[in-house]
C-alpha cells in the first residue's frame, strides 16, 4: 500500500508466509511448510492410489506416480532442496511408502530395490541431478539469460 507520507515509500505489511504459485515461503526461507503443503498433497494422492493398487497394474500405478506426485517433489527443488534434513526426510518417507503400496512390498521392506526397480529417484537426489542439469546448461551457455 502507498504511505501518503512526504518521504513517498511504501510500506509493507510482515507475513510469517506466503504463498507463490506452487510453493510457500516462510519468513526464515526453512521451507517446512512448503515441506509440510506438498507432504499433504503427496499423502492424500498415495491413499487414493492405494486403492487402486489391486484393480490396476504397477505400471499403471507407476505413471499414476509420475504424473501426481513426483511434481510435486520435482517444482522448485532448486529453490528449497537445500532444506534441512529433518524436513525433506518427511518426504523420502512418503516416497518409499507409495513404492511399497504399488508393489505390495511390506513397511519394513528396503526401498532401494524397490527405486531401482521403478527408475525414480528418491527427493535427494532429484535435488542433486537437477542442479547438476542446471549447471550444466550454465556451462554449456543453455541456460535463459537475466
């Protein structure tokens, strides 16, 4: 809002978060809402898939996957795949949880077969890779220009 005042700035209004297109940011950028926004959204997508597990096949399932929860995991991972450890665990949890639902491994099943064996990546390294593709595009002179 514009101050009326001599001096002509603006003030601005102090929010604990905000809400951009797809991603919170709080005011200390620790991304546990983000964390925690997009955390709901994988949980409630992988309890409906869990009931379609037995009606469909795994691939199925698979792409079901990859077209509801892994952009989720995937927006924006440059911007907040730095986050702490303790956050970003939430979502590896939720990661092997669905790959033991679509391929009715136990709870306590190891979970790297079970990536290896559907080629996804789980949350930390989808950070990584992505920002080893960046730089590469910066090196290579591929990236858009400011």
């Amino acid at each position: 809002m514009y101050d009326n005042s001599a001096n002509g700035f603006c003030s601005l209004e102090l929010k604990d978060f905000v809400k951009f297109p797809g991603i919170v940011i709080d005011c200390n950028l620790k991304w546990k809402l983000h964390i925690d926004f997009i955390s709901l959204k994988i949980s409630k997508t992988i309890g409906i898939v869990s009931r379609l597990g037995h009606f469909v096949p795994t691939e199925t399932l698979l792409m079901i996957c990859h077209s509801l929860i892994m952009p989720y995991l995937s927006y924006e991972i440059c911007v907040w795949g730095r986050a702490a450890k303790s956050y970003k665990s939430k979502l590896l949890v939720l990661q092997k949880r669905a790959l033991q639902l679509f391929y009715f491994a136990p709870s306590d099943a190891h979970a790297i077969s079970l990536f290896i064996e559907s080629k996804i990546l789980p949350v930390n390294v989808i950070y990584f890779d992505t920002i080893a593709n960046l730089m590469h595009d910066i090196w290579k002179g591929l990236a858009p220009s400011l």
